[in-house]
C-alpha cells in the first residue's frame, strides 16, 4: 500500500509575521505519517519529520486576508478541532462552510496559535490553503511548540473568526508523567439521540479524547436497524454512497453544538469503524451486496471525506486506501496505539452454525466454525499486526493503551460446548486473536479501549476466552455509546449471557462515556452513563469505578457508585 502525503505543516517560511502569506507549506511524504512507528518512539521520531526546529514565537497577528462573500454564513459554521499530538506539534483543522454557495476556489486561511485565550500571547500566526479538491478542509500542524504544554488557536478569513480552540502537546519520550486523564467513547447515531455526551465531555478536565468509530451513521432516514426504531433527530438526506453524500452526513453532524464544543476542548485520538463506509463491511467486502467496483468506488469517497472532517496527521486517502493506524506517545507513562479493524480485514465467517436470538432472528451469531479457528483469518490484515507486536514489544512506556474498534473480550451467547458468537466482532478471528494476545502476553499492562457494541463492558482479557484455565493477559475498558443504542433484542438473554462469561466484570446498555486515569501504579476508570440521551440538557452521572493495577494484568476491582 502506498503512502498517503501529510497535511500541510507550518514550517518557518510560512511564518510571514504582520503581513499576507500566499500559500501553505508544500507537503511531505514517506514513514513520517504515523509519527511513531519508524522508531518505536513515537514522539521523537515524529519531531524528526518536522521542519520547524524552535519555538516561533510572535507579538503581531496576520492582518486579515480577503475572503469571499459567505452572505452573512458563518464560515466556520462546522467548529474547530485537533488531534495527533505529538511532543512539538499537533495537527489544527477546521473545515469552510460555504452555507448556500459552495466556494468554487481555494482559500487562504489565517491560523493563530497562542498560550493564552485572548491571544496576547501570541505563539505563531501562519496562512494556510483550503483547497477545492479538499472540499476546503484544513489540516495544519502547528509545530515547534513545546512539550507537555497547552495552547489555544482560531482560525480567521477576511473578517471572520472561528471559535477559540484549545489543545495540547504531548510530554517528550522518557520525559517522567504522573498522570493522564482520557476521555474514551464511540458511536453517535444522530437519529437515536443528542450529543449530550460530549457536552459533558467538553466540560471535563482531560488531557486526549478517544473516539473509536462510527462517527457517523450511513443509514438512510429512519431507516428501521436491529438497535431501534425512530429517534429524537433524523438524517438529512439518502443513504451516502459518494462524496457530495458522506460530505452532506457530516456536515449535519458538525453542525450539532455539543460535538463541537467537545472537539474545541481538548486534542482527540480518532478512528473510524464501520458505519463511516457501510454497516459491517470488511476491506472490499460490503455486507450489502455491493458490486465490488462500486463499493471500491464508495469506501474511497468515504475515506475521504472522513479525512476532510477528522483532525488526523495524514493526508488523504490514495486509491489503495489510507493508513490510520498509528502511535501516540505520552512520555514514560503510556504509548496508545490506534488501530484499523475495518480496512484490511477478512470477511466476517459464514460457515460456523448460524443461531437465532430468540425473539430478534439471526444477528450474525455463529457456532465458532472453521473460518473464526483459522489463525491467518484476521480482522488487522498481517502487516498491521506485525505493526502493532512491533510497536508494543519496543515500546518502554508504562502502559499499552489500545485504541481499538470491536469487542476482544469475547462473550458467548448461550451455554454450550460450542461457543456461539458475534462474528463481527473479535469473535469472528478466534485463532488470530489468540497468537496476537499470546505474542502481547509479555507486554506491560495492556489495556484495550473499545467501542462499538452500544454499552459499557469492563472484562479481562484472556487469548482463548472460553478457556477459563488461560491466563488474564491484559484488561478491555468498552466505552458506552455517545447516542447509539444497545441490540433491544439482546436485553432479554443479557443476564444468562453475563452468567457464563465470568470475563465479564461490568456490563450497562446505556449510553455515556468512560474517563480514564492514567498513573504509574493504576488506572482508574469512571463510568459516566447519560439520564436522558434524548434531552440534549441531560445530567450524566458516573455509575461505576473499575481499578487495574500495573503488574497484575487484567480488572482488579470494579465499585459500583450509588445513584
Ligand atoms: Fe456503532
């Protein structure tokens, strides 16, 4: 697979202090786009790929640039946001929002960074391009900042200015770190509920944001799914199926206040799942039935906009597709590892007994089967996981954090010699879930962050899950949905299924979020479940606190907060 370009990063000759840049920064190309995975080091080696050596720092703000007539629009209407940070750097993005008359050229955008919120600190003010064939996203990395250290930035057009954003760097590798805190959730389905959730998130005091899929859902307007029926919202426009589709989807989506109030407050960690492209597709598999030049055709514009829309350290996607997964590092404390389950995976398995769920019909749960026993049927592809036991056996942090889409915990549906599993999710790669948890068996405190199944579920994990006898390897911290909802079908056979699945130390079908802390000795994670996900005022209260120890693999304690 080829290579993806970076964005566009600010190096020193785009810093034209007090006056009119004409352009951004030419765009560099080749290992860096992970930052991390070159060396093992995520934070040095990616400071290596950029150009800015020292801080820059300024008193006098760009003037204004001439801007095309918005019409009264805002635009900057889809908010601000950041992501990917680094020890030096960190990736800014906003998207124009042409309103009713689309930008038929390119932009030139302002980007102030500062240490401060009313920008009398001024940090470094820098011109960069939005470009037509990037539907006008930008993805700017703000570079030579310092370690460890807050900043606020806007962005400006002619007289427009874009909401204050703030975020944050990463400490340097090795540099000694106490704590992280990490926000940690996943699935938003406009139609089943507000954001409400990020609402509370933007008001928490965090240091990253992992969100780990579905960000948007394609479904068609009220389309009936197997979670529920009609929501409090509904989606404007058909099914996506090419760019100026998945560019009107999220475009409803980063209109809503609450997401962008959460992405203006701190960094975010991003990855998508499934329903960015289509319900359970698999590499160039749709689950739908597809021709596959068409869902080639649809996953790459699918991509794309993803990218335009997302905060993310890369380019845009080529034809082969584009690599997400990647490594942040957060000094000595942790390295967090994202990962791409949907683009180079096999084909869910179709030949282990299929069994109804009774009431609901076949969910795709199967009898274990040849396929799921497989060990070279995988749900990373090999090159990934080759990656991935890379990075985590170099890694000298603290903690394995893993950003990662779908359950590994593993659950069984009913008693039985014969597991009988959800094949999208982990479950479906049995045998190479196995030697990839056995090859990270030896790995310091493996904590797996997850979304993707609707409800918060604490477990520990083991490389056979049915297999009692197996040691605890590591812990999976599955974070509620921000407005999805849980399988009502599966409500009913939840208590029996949670009665054989002693892995299974929590379990709440609700929606909301989880915060973790991150320390040398422990983590701690809280989990905040939302009252009333159709009020976009709702309260949120935390229901649970779950303890892993550094050490002693897996959950160590889960306290269960009175309401
Ligand atoms: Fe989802």
């Amino acid at each position: 697979m080829s290579e993806p370009s970076l964005p566009h990063a600010l190096t020193r000759r785009d810093f034209l202090i007090g006056g009119v840049a004409a352009t951004a920064a030419a765009c560099s190309s080749g290992d860096s786009t992970a930052g991390s995975e070159s060396s093992g080091t995520p934070s040095s080696s990616a400071a290596e790929t950029t150009t800015t050596p020292a801080p820059t720092t300024t008193t006098t703000a760009l003037q204004p640039l001439p801007a095309p007539d918005y019409a009264g629009a805002d635009p900057f209407g889809f908010g601000v946001a950041s992501g990917d940070p680094d020890d030096v750097s960190i990736v800014l993005w906003t998207r124009l929002d042409p309103g009713d008359s689309p930008l038929s050229a390119d932009q030139d955008v302002v980007v102030d960074v500062a240490g401060d919120a009313d920008f009398a600190e001024l940090v470094s003010s820098t011109v960069v391009t939005a470009r037509v064939e990037h539907g006008h996203s930008v993805h700017a990395i703000a570079d030579g900042l310092q370690p460890d250290s807050w900043y606020h930035y806007r962005f400006r057009v002619g007289d427009h200015v874009s909401t204050t954003g703030r975020t944050r760097t990463a400490p340097s590798a090795g540099e000694s770190v106490d704590r992280l805190r990490v926000g940690v959730s996943s699935c938003q389905n406009w139609e089943l509920g507000t954001f409400v959730a990020h609402r509370h998130l933007a008001e928490s005091e965090l240091d990253l944001f992992v969100f780990l899929g579905d960000y948007v859902y394609e479904y068609a307007p009220n389309e009936p799914t197997v979670t529920t029926s009609a929501g409090p919202r509904i989606h404007d426009g058909p099914e996506p199926r090419d760019l100026d589709d998945y560019r009107r989807r999220y475009s409803q989506y980063r209109r809503d206040p609450d997401l962008q109030a959460h992405h203006a407050a701190h960094p975010w960690l991003v990855v998508w799942d499934d329903h960015e492209v289509d319900n359970n597709y698999a590499g160039l598999v749709p689950a739908g039935g597809e021709p596959s030049d068409a869902f080639a055709a649809r996953r790459h514009d699918a991509y794309r906009v993803w990218w335009e829309f997302t905060p993310v350290r890369t380019g845009p996607p080529t034809p082969d597709g584009l690599r997400i997964h990647r490594t942040v590092g957060w000094g000595d404390l942790a390295d967090i590892h994202m990962l791409d389950g949907r683009q180079y995976r096999d084909p869910q398995p179709t030949d282990g007994e299929p069994v109804d769920i009774p009431g609901a019909g076949d969910l795709g749960a199967r009898a274990l089967g040849p396929t799921a026993l497989d060990p070279d049927h995988t749900m990373l592809g090999s090159e990934q996981e080759v990656w991935f036991v890379g990075q985590v056996s170099s890694s000298s942090a603290r903690w394995q954090l893993v950003g990662n889409q779908v359950m590994m915990h593993g659950i069984k549906a009913f008693p039985g010699d014969v597991p009988v599993t959800p094949t999208d999710t982990w479950d479906g790669y049995h045998a190479s879930r196995e030697q990839l948890l056995e090859r990270l068996a030896d790995a310091s405190n493996l904590v797996v962050l997850t979304g993707d199944f609707h409800s918060a579920t604490i477990a520990d994990l083991r490389s056979d899950p049915f297999d009692l006898a197996r040691p605890i390897v590591g812990a999976e911290l599955m974070a509620p949905a921000i407005s999805s909802q849980f399988v009502e079908a599966l409500r009913p056979i939840a208590p029996l299924a949670l009665s054989i699945n002693p892995q299974v130390r929590h379990f709440d079908p609700e929606n909301g979020y989880i915060v973790c802390t991150v320390d040398t000795d422990k983590v701690i994670a809280e989990l905040f479940i939302v009252d009333d996900v159709t009020d976009e005022r709702s309260g949120v209260e935390m229901t649970a606190r779950a303890t892993i120890i550094a050490g002693t693999p897996g959950i160590e304690s889960v306290e269960l907060i009175p309401g």
